[in-house]
C-alpha cells in the first residue's frame, strides 16, 4: 500500500501509469516575421537645396594666429547664416547627394563639411580628421537651419 500511495497521488497530478505517453502541448505559433522598414532614402541636397547659394570667408583664429574658415549659405528666401569657424583653410569638394561640401586643413588636422538637407532644411555636418588616425571618425551634425 505504501508503494501505492505515492503513485495514487502521483496520478492524480500527471497519470502513473509507465505504458501512457503524456500528451506534449501543442506548440504555440509563432507570430510571422515583419520585415524590417527600410530607412528613409536620404535627401538628394543638390536637388532639394537647388538655387541655394554656399561661400567661405577666410579668418584667423585671434589667440594662436591659426587660419579658419566661415560657411555662409544664403537660402533662395533671402535669409542668410553663418556657421563657424571651422579650423583650417577650406576649399570645396564635390561630394554627390550633398548641397556643398568642403575638405578643410591646416597643420595635420581639419574636418570633412556637407551641407546636406533633412525636410528641405539644410544641415551641415562635419568629420573631424587627424594625420594620426587610423580610422575616420563619425560625421556630426553641427548647425541646423532654423
């Protein structure tokens, strides 16, 4: 009796019998894969900052005598800003997808510039760079027109 006992008991919870399989649960569907969103195709800022205008006026950096550099971009609406200094002497360079784009430097050090365009607003983001690096670093949004 004291062997039944606890197989008494037993079954009450699972069944105790050693020739039944205990039926498995059937397993729960898996909801489908979503496929992931595309990014948003970046803006084509030569098209959407078409008629814009882009200069630079050269500086010097008052305390340390060191040339720099001011963005001016003038908007088709007439506003006009200015976004610097950037470090070095800067000259354009044709980057495709951008408004305008710059490469700037001066003594082993400088930066990448774009103007690019979020919304129809320009954007200008810069890559700092060193003679030292290995790797280039990441591009950061500097100014964003108002």
């Amino acid at each position: 009796m004291r062997a039944a006992l606890p197989c008494l008991l037993l079954s009450l919870l699972v069944g105790c019998s050693g020739d039944q399989d205990v039926a498995t649960p059937p397993a729960e569907p898996t909801p489908p894969v979503e496929p992931t969103p595309a990014a948003p195709a970046a803006e084509d800022a030569s098209v959407t900052l078409a008629g814009w205008a882009f200069e630079t006026r050269a500086g010097k950096d008052v305390d340390e005598g060191t040339p720099n550099t001011m963005v001016i971009i003038k908007a088709k609406d007439g506003a006009s800003f200015e976004v610097g200094p950037l470090y070095g002497e800067c000259s354009p360079t044709p980057i495709q997808g951008t408004a305008y784009a710059l490469h700037c430097w001066w003594a082993g050090a400088g930066s990448n510039v774009e103007v690019r365009s979020a919304g129809g607003k320009a954007e200008i983001w810069k890559q700092d760079l060193d003679e030292g690096m290995t790797a280039p670093m990441a591009f950061e949004k500097i100014w964003a027109q108002p």
